[in-house]
C-alpha cells in the first residue's frame, strides 16, 4: 500500500514517512566532525526547517531565545554546574545564534559544552572530596529536588553547598538501601568517575546533533536533526536487523560487558562467548587492537559491528575465571526478533476459573518497516503488517480463536504505511486516516484491499506510552466501532507525521558524497475518520483500568512546543456496530466490580495514591530516620513483591502475555464481551 506523498519537493528529499513518539537519541559517532561539514550541515538543516516543517515558522529572534534556554537546560537540566554569570555570558548571543545558524556558525554549540565540561570536572573533583567526609544524618535540613524552584549559584560557595547536599542525598540514597558506608562511597567514587569520563568523550558530531535538535524542538518535540551514525541506529530500529556479533552489550564500571547472546548470532554459533565477559580490546580482520577499557560504550558497538562476512577480534576477560582469550568472529546479519510481532493463542480456562474460550494475543512492539527491502524487491522485507498477516493464518490454522486481543502497550509509533495496512486486516476497505498538509490539503489514505483478515471480536490495549501509529490504529478501531479500547484513561496524544529527509549537499561540490545525516521533520498532521486530531487528547480507552503509568506526566500534552488539538471534516465510513454505549455499560460495570474486589489492584490504587502525594514535591529530607520512617512502611512489601517477580522472572521473561493481575482483568474482558457479541447475536436470530 502506498501513500500520496507530501509535496514533490518533500518526496524528492524524502528517505520514507514516520510516525515516531520522537525523543531524540544523541548521536554517537566515531569520527571528528569537519568545522566545513559542519557549517554546510548547519546551513542545510535551517533552510530545510524554514521550507518543510508544518508551522511556516522563520528562524528568527524568538527561535533564538527559546534555542539557547533549551540548549543549556539540555546541559545542565538540575542547575548543578553553570553559574549565574556562565548563563549571562551565555545570553549575551540570545539573540545572535539564529543569524549564525543561518551562516552555518555553530561555534556557541562548542564554546557551551566546552565551558559545561570545565564546570563538570570542577564539581566532580569537589564530590569526589565530599564523598569521603563524615556528613551528619541527624542535623535537620533538605534538598531542593525540583530545579524550576532553583536558579543557578550566584557563585562557588552557593555551588559547593547545593554539592554538599547533592553527595549527602547521593549517599543516604545508598544507605537507606542498606549498603555499608565504605561500599556506599566506593560506589559512588565510581558514579562520579564515569559521568566525567563518559561526557568528556562526547564528540563533535554528538555537541552538533544536540545542538541542531535543540534548534528543531523549538518548533515541536518530535523534529529532530539525526547525525549519520544516529541515522543508522534509526534504520536498524526500523528494520529489525543489523550486521554484526549478535550480543547485546552494557557498560559497568567503565568495562564493555555482554549482557546477552542473542540467538542465531555469529557469537551464538561461536559459543565462546558468554554473558558477563568483558569486551577489552577490538580489532577488524587482522589489523592493531584498539583499547576499548573506559571507552564509551557507543564508540565500542561502532568497533564491532560492520560488513557482514567481514571478520572482528575481541580481547576478552572471562568473567569465569578471569583469562584473557582473543576471539575471532564473523560478522553475520542478526535479525532482531524481541522487537517484532509475536503471537500466542491463551485458554482462558486455564487463567481464569470458570471462563472459557480461546484468545488469541498478538503483540505489536512497533510498527516497523523495512522500507530499503523493500525497494529492492526482497521477497521477505520486514514488515509489522507482514507478520501480523502470518500470526492471524497462524490462529486460523492452530482451529482459529474466538477473540483476539491487539497489545500496543509501550509502542511509540513507526511506519504511517504499516499502521494503514494493520488497519486494513480488521476492517473491510474504507479510509483509515486523513493527513493535513502544510498548504492545507486534506487527503485521505484509505485501506483497498476489500474484505479482512479477521472480523471476530477484538480487543485493543493501549496506555499513556502507545503512541502515533499506534493511535491511528486504535483510533480506526474505536471510529469504526470495530472493537473495545483497554487501558490507561488516553494514549499518548501524538498526532504529527514526520518525514526522515537527508541533509542534502549537492550544492556543495567538495562534499558531494559526505554523509551530512537526516533532518527528521514534522509535516503533516494526521486526524482520525471522525475528524479528531490524536494530537495532545489521543485516543481514549473504553474501558480505563488503574495504573501508574497514567497518572505521571507522560504524553503530549506535557511536551514544550507541543501543536494543539485539532479537527478536520468528517470521512465517509461504514461503522460496523460491533460496539455500542449499552454494551460497554455492561463490561464496564462488571470490570469495576472485580478491580475493586482485587487485592493486587487494591495495591495499584495505593501505589498511585503514594506516588500522587508524591509527586508535586519540592523537598526531600536529608534526615536519616525521616527518610527511613517514610521507607519502612513500604519495605516489606516492596520485598515481598520483588521476591514473587523474582520467582516468576525466569517463567515470564518470554512470555507475550504473562500472567498477572492486570493481564488477567483484560482477558475477563474480552471473554465478557464475546458473551455480550454472543447473546446479543442469539437474541437478534
């Protein structure tokens, strides 16, 4: 299924169109940026910012104040390293860096994170003294954790008081953890070491893709500048696959450590290496071993991945028995199969007593593409729509389900195409959702294939972090009352399109062919078939159960620079009436009578209830037996509870939809809304 592009001009620098919740991830890039490249990358992103984003906004005076606010708070977002006179020297440019910009000076971007690192190590060196001193846990004072309620030190004394604090926090933190004092300060010597090693190798391109992103979020959250490097880590997330080792790596005290093998890898078919080993060197075929021990970890993935077939050597310690062994592997493609689709078929009878019928659970991470495969023809290109075509065959072909449950929690968007072709697997031909452009056009794009896939009762679960694509889905589900919506009280509220264009250097003959990265930009507008924006409302559930997660302040709606809500003209479409306000009375009713009955949602409610009081506070003790008297209440269960997951850990860790209280309820829904489906049908013969 294909879209209508944009506009010509959009379509000509267009790499594919996303839907993406949009935070921006910095980029991690092994080689020092070119102070040219630089400059011509500056250049492009702001005439491409004036000419696509969907606002029409100049880059002017205001562009430049709201840039160098968001640019330092990026730095220094809890007031714990500039001074008063760092931000006024600062702001004597607010309003020159949109003019710079323009002539591709970024030099402020520089001259901010160099003045940032000076700071960082001045305070780190100061912590690293206050960590060893003797601070007194009954003297009756607190920390300001809210920064809106600071302004930044006026000077040192100021600086090294709110730093006494912060350690003493720091380390009571630990101590009310019940970690020894001597164990409490070598962990954190080792905190403050690697936040200073850590920022002081952020390179160019990285100061760069923060800077130009803090420049595209002043025209709204998702719009972002992605640095080659970025760009890739984007593709892959997007196409589910990669060329390297298969192992998924962490960093822990300045070590590369191998988190997990994943299965089907170079190193999974090696079987040398083993998770918990550390990374120490890397060297490509036969080439010098490069020293990775206290190297960012982002720089240490760049070693390794590469060129499938291509070869890769690792020095390793064996978390074992300490030997170090030299591996050489094979880079292979590793398809990344935890982040697509995945089906499984539940007998309710078996969870719930008393209940029967057969669900069929499908779980949508994010609705992906492999939009190069495609292009090139691969006959089996990844696609959410794809695979969840082969998970309802495979329903079909396991003596079918009687209902299915859609799960789009935690999924922040994706491929608008996907989220169009998805649709049309539960609703016969018809518009899916409608796309306002910057000139103001409105066009519709419409599932075509007639007939679906399935057309049995369906469920839909959402929460506050399902966003874009995800909405657009649940909200077809809702207009066309295809299904009931499950969840927190709204999605995420994300009803932006982004294009991913390339920074274009054509222009610039002496860089023609240099990789300048992307421009991620928001467009166009999506609405919903009923004529409602998703935008900041997003989708609401019809059914809202209690969680956390929907009382913290997630969502559009609390984004700087956000677009309002919005609607447009009504489309033609044919309802299909598989819901309506009688049946959801009813389901509503009977799932309110049994969360309010249940003991682990009692204990929901009062976890929310704690985190709410909680919430909006400025201050927080640093009073030993304050702190440990709020704690004590709630350390036993805490236990208790980590204790169960423990227990449950290994059995649920691959489950799609593991068994507990909150899963259970959506399951008694489902199974209480083919009953309705079923008498209603039964009543209407």
């Amino acid at each position: 299924m294909k879209l209508n592009p944009p506009s010509k001009a959009a379509a000509a620098l267009s790499l594919c169109m996303f839907l993406l919740l949009g935070t921006a991830i910095f980029a991690q890039q092994a080689n020092v940026s070119d102070s040219s490249s630089d400059s011509v990358t500056a250049k492009r992103v702001c005439a491409m910012v004036s000419r696509f984003h969907i606002s029409g906004k100049p880059i002017n005076d205001e562009i430049s104040q709201k840039l160098m606010k968001r640019f330092i708070k990026q730095l220094d977002p809890q007031k714990l390293y500039f001074y008063k006179s760092d931000i006024a020297s600062f702001e004597a440019e607010k309003n020159q860096l949109d003019d710079k910009l323009a002539m591709g000076d970024v030099k402020f971007a520089y001259n901010a994170f160099d003045l940032y690192l000076k700071r960082l190590q001045e305070r780190m060196d100061y912590a690293q003294q206050l960590v060893d001193v003797d601070h007194d846990f009954t003297v009756d004072e607190s920390i300001v954790v809210d920064a809106k309620e600071l302004d930044f030190p006026k000077d040192q004394s100021e600086m090294n008081e709110r730093w006494r604090k912060r350690v003493k926090f720091d380390l009571l933190n630990l101590i009310l953890e019940d970690t020894e004092l001597a164990k409490a300060r070598e962990q954190l010597h080792k905190r403050y070491r690697n936040n200073l090693r850590t920022m002081s190798q952020t390179d160019n391109p990285e100061k760069l893709e923060m800077y130009l992103s803090a420049l595209t979020h002043c025209f709204d959250p998702h719009s972002s500048y992605m640095s080659p490097q970025t760009l890739e880590d984007f593709r892959i997330s997007m196409e589910l696959s990669l060329d390297g080792i298969g192992a998924a790596l962490r960093s822990e005290d300045g070590y590369t450590v191998v988190a997990e093998i994943v299965p089907g890898g170079a190193a999974d078919a090696d079987g040398r290496l083993k998770a918990g080993d550390k990374i120490v060197a890397v060297a490509q075929e036969d080439g010098e071993f490069v020293d990775v021990v206290e190297m960012k970890l982002s720089k240490v993935v760049r070693y390794i991945r590469g060129k499938r077939g291509t070869i890769v050597q690792l020095r390793v310690k064996k978390e074992k028995n300490s030997a170090v062994e030299v591996y050489k592997l094979t880079r292979k493609k590793i398809e990344l199969s935890t982040s697509e689709v995945k089906g499984k078929i539940i007998e309710t009878g078996e969870r719930l007593p008393g209940k029967t019928g057969r669900i069929g659970v499908i779980s949508i991470p994010s609705f992906y593409r492999d939009f190069r495969g495609a292009q090139r023809g691969d006959e089996n290109f990844k696609s959410t729509a794809r695979d969840v075509r082969k998970v309802l065959y495979d329903f079909r072909d396991q003596g079918g389900v009687d209902g299915i449950v859609i799960d789009l929690r935690f999924n922040g968007g994706g491929a608008l195409s996907e989220a169009i072709e998805v649709s049309g697997l539960f609703v016969d031909e018809g518009p899916v959702v409608q796309v306002k452009q910057p000139d103001g056009e409105r066009k519709i794009h419409s599932d075509v294939e007639p007939g679906a896939v399935y057309t049995g009762p369906l469920v839909v679960v959402c929460n506050r972090l399902s966003a874009s694509a995800s909405e657009i889905f649940a909200g077809v589900i809702k207009d066309y009352k295809r299904g009931i919506i499950i969840g927190d009280t709204t999605t995420h509220g994300k009803g932006t399109v982004q294009n991913v264009m390339p920074v274009s250097n054509q222009m610039f003959s002496f860089l023609r062919g240099q990789d300048l990265g992307a421009l991620k930009l928001t467009i166009n507008q999506f609405y919903r078939v009923n004529g409602d924006s998703t935008q900041n409302r997003g989708v609401r559930s019809d059914i809202v159960l209690p969680s956390l997660i929907d009382n913290m302040d997630l969502g559009e709606s609390f984004l700087d620079d956000a677009m309002e809500f919005d609607k447009t003209e009504v489309a033609q479409f044919a309802p299909v009436d598989m819901v309506s306000q009688q049946i959801l009375k009813r389901l509503q009713q009977s799932s309110t009578q049994r969360v309010v009955a249940d003991k682990e949602f009692k204990e929901t409610q009062e976890e929310i209830n704690k985190y709410l009081k909680k919430k909006n506070q400025k201050t927080i003790s640093l009073v030993e037996a304050t702190r440990r008297k709020e704690l004590s209440n709630d350390k036993e269960k805490e236990d208790k509870k980590k204790e169960e997951e423990e227990k449950k850990k290994s059995e649920t860790d691959k489950e799609i939809f593991k068994k507990d209280y909150y899963n259970d309820e959506i399951l008694n829904i489902t199974v209480d809304y083919l009953n309705v489906l079923k008498n209603m049908n039964t009543v209407q013969r």
